[in-house]
C-alpha cells in the first residue's frame, strides 16, 4: 500500500527546496518501487494569504491521517506585525501541540567535505555524529506556577516552574534508548539533579526505564552546564544525549553551530506510538524560511533532503534509502559542488535545483 505523505512547505525557500525532496520521492518510485499518496496543502503566510488563518483544522486533521509529515518552515515578515495569533509561525507550535510530539530529534553529523565550515578545529569534528533527543511540551517553558505578578511594594517578579512527570520522562527516554539501539548503542542523560529536583527525577526515572526495558544500552549521566563543555571541549564521545525542554534547546542550538551550516541540519519530532504502532511524526529541517534569500533560487536543498531522508529512517524504516540519500549527499558535496551558504575556496557554487539534481543523480 502506498505511503501516505503530508507535505506542508510553507513560505520563504520552504517551497524552493520542497521541490527538490519531490525530484527525490519520484526518483524512489520510479528505481525503487516505493508508491507514495502525497497530500500537499498550505500552511504559516501562505495559509493566512488563502485562508485567513496560520493553519487549517482540516490541516491537522490531514497530518493524523499521514504516515508522516514533511515540514518546509514557515515565517514571512509580511506577517510580521500583526497579532501573536495570526503570526505564521503559530502553524508549526499547533502542530507539535496538536499531534503531542514530544521528542525533537536533532542529529549534529559532520560532513568530511564541509569540515572546514565548522567553528571547531577540524581534529575536534572530523566523523562528528550526534544525535540531541530533546522533550518538547513539558518542562520549565509550560510549567505551573508562572505569570508576572506585582508585589505590593509596586516591583514584579516573573515565574516560570520547572515540572517533569514519571510519565513524561519515561517516554522520552524509551525514544532515546530505542534510537541509541540504532546507532552506537550509547545514551547520555542530561539534567542538573545536583540543584533541581525535577533533575533528580529525571534521573532516577531514565535509570529505571533503562533497567527495566533497555539494559543492552550504555547509560551515563551529565550536568547540564558539564555536557555544554563537554560538547566543545570533546563531542565525539556522545552519542545519543537526552534531556529537557529547556537544556535541549540550548545544547541542539550548541551542537548544530559544531557542523556549520544551518542549510545542512534536518530534524524530527515524534509523538506517542498508537494502538496500530504508528506515531505522529513530523520531519523538518532546522532552519526557517530565510526571507533575505527566498525566490533566489540559492538557498540549499540538503536540510530539506535529510529530513526527508529521516522520515524514511525513522517513520517508515527504509533504512537502505535513508542510507542512499546521505550517501549521495556526502558524494556530491565530495565533488565539490556547494550552495553559497556552505561555499569556500575552489567549490564550484551552484543555485538550489542543480544541487537537488545532483543529488538525485548521485
Ligand atoms: P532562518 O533560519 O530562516 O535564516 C537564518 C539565516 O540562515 C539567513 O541568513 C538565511 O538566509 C540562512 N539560511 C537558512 N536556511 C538556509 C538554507 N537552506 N540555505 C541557505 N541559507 C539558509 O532564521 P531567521 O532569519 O531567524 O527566521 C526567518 C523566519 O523563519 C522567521 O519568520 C522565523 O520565525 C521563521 N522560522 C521558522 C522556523 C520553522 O518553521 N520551524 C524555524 C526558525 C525560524
Ligand atoms: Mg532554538
């Protein structure tokens, strides 16, 4: 039976470098056998440009019905000055809320041909492959108490709590666990259990789910403010790193800026398995809409291409074609081949659709 693809790509390069994800998808279909019922729609400016709104119920409702979604990214400064509720980017928040998902997979991996883009030393980095899992609804960012209250002296204070659950904590330490199992069998769980004590129980709970369900995998332990040093000091001793709201915000934006180039990072973010062992998943790279180079035709496909490549990793589990599809985009990077956000010395620079092809050649 076919698989079923939401396909939202959004505004700004959203659109540009979603065109090259479907060069890809027809070249599976045609050379490997794969059928796919793609569904595509509109979401952020060019949903509120349509329909008046960031995104439709109908959207969400679309995205259930999917094996997966793939996200371009949304954001027009067009939209820029109206009301928080009809900003574009409400399309994105919706739907991770709306879907549950609440495990963001954010891999760092580093391209021998790009290791000069890097902000590290190339010794650091060379062969760089990590894997952040980070919880997204819960933690300090929605947590009860908060607000800005004025005490009666006339001065405020703000409030923002930190509260994790056993049951929040466990699913996305099974997401990490089971992911590790996939790659080098290694998880790191990040807290601060020496001064938090949603910490403490983050720590206690992983150590359970591990024992229990997952003792075949190598479990370490991290400071939060440690593992941000670590990870500059010697990331290549991670694997999979799991941790907070909060702490994974920081460390992802830490580990993506290890590889260089914001055009190169993809991401998943996963909800909870069903009845029928399906989960809502939703495939996206890191980067946003980049309006300063949209319609230029310049922008670079190949966070785009590796979400893709993702979704078929980890929703479908066509690892052989994830495969093929990194392969290729290391292949054409080694060729020389870059974009101009990854361009340097000696490259032959070439604008989005050439690069796609090339991929897809590869
Ligand atoms: P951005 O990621 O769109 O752009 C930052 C810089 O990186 C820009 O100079 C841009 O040209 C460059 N860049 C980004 N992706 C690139 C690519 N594939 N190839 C070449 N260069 C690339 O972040 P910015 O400028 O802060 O945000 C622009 C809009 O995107 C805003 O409206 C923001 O809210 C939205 N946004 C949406 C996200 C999403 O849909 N999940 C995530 C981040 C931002
Ligand atoms: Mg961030």
């Amino acid at each position: 039976t076919a698989i079923k693809l939401l396909v939202l790509p959004g505004d700004g390069i959203g659109p540009e470098i979603m065109r090259e994800v479907r060069h890809v998808i027809d070249w599976l279909e045609s050379r490997r056998g794969l059928s796919f019922d793609i569904t595509e729609d509109v979401v952020g400016g060019a949903s509120l440009a349509e329909y008046g709104v960031p995104i439709r119920d109908e959207v969400i409702e679309k995205a259930w019905a999917a094996d997966a979604v793939l996200f371009g990214s949304v954001g027009d400064p067009k939209w820029a000055h109206v009301g928080f509720e009809k900003r574009p980017e409400v399309a994105i928040l919706k739907l991770r809320q709306e879907l549950g998902l609440f495990a963001n997979l954010r891999p760092a991996k580093v391209f021998d041909a790009l290791i000069d883009a890097s902000t590290l030393k190339p010794d650091v980095v060379r062969g760089l492959d990590i894997m952040i899992v980070r919880e997204t609804v819960g933690g300090i960012y929605f947590g009860n108490p908060r607000g800005i209250e004025t005490l009666p002296d006339g001065s405020k204070r703000g409030i923002n709590t930190e509260v994790y659950t056993t049951a929040e904590i466990e699913r996305v330490a099974r997401v990490a666990f089971d992911l590790a199992r996939k790659r080098s069998n290694r998880v790191c769980s990040v807290e601060k259990c020496n001064v938090m004590e949603s910490g403490l129980l983050w720590k206690e709970v992983v150590t359970d789910v591990h024992a229990k369900e997952f003792p075949d995998v190598e479990l370490s332990h991290m400071l939060a403010d440690n593992c941000a040093m670590q990870m500059v000091r010697n990331p290549r001793q991670f694997d999979v790193i799991v941790t907070g709201n909060l702490f994974g915000d920081l460390l992802s934006d830490l580990a993506s800026m290890l590889t260089g180039s914001l055009g190169m990072l993809p991401s998943a973010t996963l909800g909870a398995v069903r009845e029928n062992g399906k989960f809502p998943a939703l495939y996206e790279p890191i980067h946003g809409s980049a309006p300063d180079i949209a319609g230029q035709g310049i922008a670079n496909p190949i966070a785009q291409i590796l979400s893709f490549a993702m979704l078929l990793r980890y929703s479908l589990n066509k690892q052989e074609e994830a495969n093929m599809i990194e392969q290729a985009v290391s292949n054409v990077l080694e060729s020389g081949l870059r974009t101009a956000d990854i361009m340097s010395e000696g490259m032959a620079r070439v604008g989005t659709s050439v690069m796609g092809e090339a991929i897809v050649r590869e």
